[in-house]
C-alpha cells in the first residue's frame, strides 16, 4: 500500500508530554512530506448528542467536522495519539470518535456496505503515567470497532508507559519504528 498523506489524530493537551515526542519522532521518521494534523484540544467542535439526524440523512447535523472527515476519508494512514487518563484515552478523542456515528449509521443501513470505499491504516501511538499495557489493549478494542466502520486495518500501536517514574521512551520509539519498517515508510 502506498502511504502518500498521513493524518495525525492528536489528542494531546501537553506539547512537552510523552505522547507529543512519540509524534514527533513518527513523523521525523516517516518518507512523506504530506502529513497534517487535527488537534483535537484545540478544535471546538460538537458532541454527538444521539439525535439519529445520521440514520435518516447519512452525515452529521453539524458541520464542524466537515474538513476533518474529508482529510481522515482520504488520509491513506491514520495515526490516533493519545495519553491514557483513567485508562481511557483523552476526553476530545472519546468525543471525535463518537463523531464516527454517522459511519456506523451507513454500513448497518446498507448491509455492512462501507461508506469510504478507500482502505486505509492506522497506527495507535500512547503514553501512560503507570503500566498502561491494559488501558492500551482496551483502547485497541474500542477503536477497532470504529475501525471497521470507516474500512480501516489496524497496523499496532506503540506505548511510553511508566511516564510518572522512569518512562520508557526508546522502547516505545523503537516500536513505532519496527511498525514503520513493516509498511515501509521509512
């Protein structure tokens, strides 16, 4: 698969964070120029407030989203980045996920029919104040289930965990590196 535009999913609140170094070195370590970025901290946009408006019209009621989907439908890679808070990932990348419903509307209205016919990949990259392996293996499940909604192969994912006492940053940049190698982005 040929990997021309990159999207990064940021959900990071701190730019001298764990998670924030783990992007910066994908991105420093990737052969593409295009790569843009949604952050979602910084973003105001809507939460998805249940009202079925997608079920019956096939998108959103509201449109401040509108450019990001148009970005994340055609990005060939997808990177989701993340602290872990609560074992859960940060309060903007619950509230864009759910965003997704419009997705899951559409392949259950048309007999699990995609609505982005374009496969793409993504990559979960993390970083945890304690242990965080089992925060991140419940992170992996919730978001496969996006995931299959929006035709999207889950790639792996990389964790800096132990950030509070000893953060283990080289394994966690060596993984996304080998993760790298494995598509050949590098």
């Amino acid at each position: 698969m040929k990997y021309n535009k990159i999207l990064i999913v940021d959900g990071i609140s701190r730019n001298d964070g764990f998670t924030k170094k783990l992007v910066e070195f994908l991105k420093s370590s990737v052969n593409t120029e295009n790569v843009v970025a949604f952050e979602t901290y910084k973003e105001k946009f809507e939460f998805c407030d249940g009202c079925n408006f997608c079920e019956k019209n096939e998108q959103c009621k509201y449109k401040d989203l509108d450019l990001f989907m148009s970005e994340f439908e055609t990005a060939d890679l997808i990177v989701f980045a993340t602290p872990i808070y609560n074992g859960m990932v940060s309060a903007p990348m619950k509230a864009l996920i759910e965003r997704f419903q419009p997705y899951y509307s559409y392949f259950y209205k048309y007999q699990k029919t995609q609505k982005i016919e374009k496969r793409r990949s993504a990559i979960i990259l993390a970083s945890s104040g304690r242990d965080g392996e089992n925060a991140l293996e419940y992170i992996v499940t919730q978001y496969k289930y996006a995931f299959s909604v929006t035709n999207i192969e889950f790639i792996g994912s990389a964790l800096c965990n132990f950030t509070d006492t000893s953060p283990n940053l080289l394994k966690a940049e060596e993984k996304i590196k080998n993760i790298l190698e494995r598509m050949d982005l590098q």
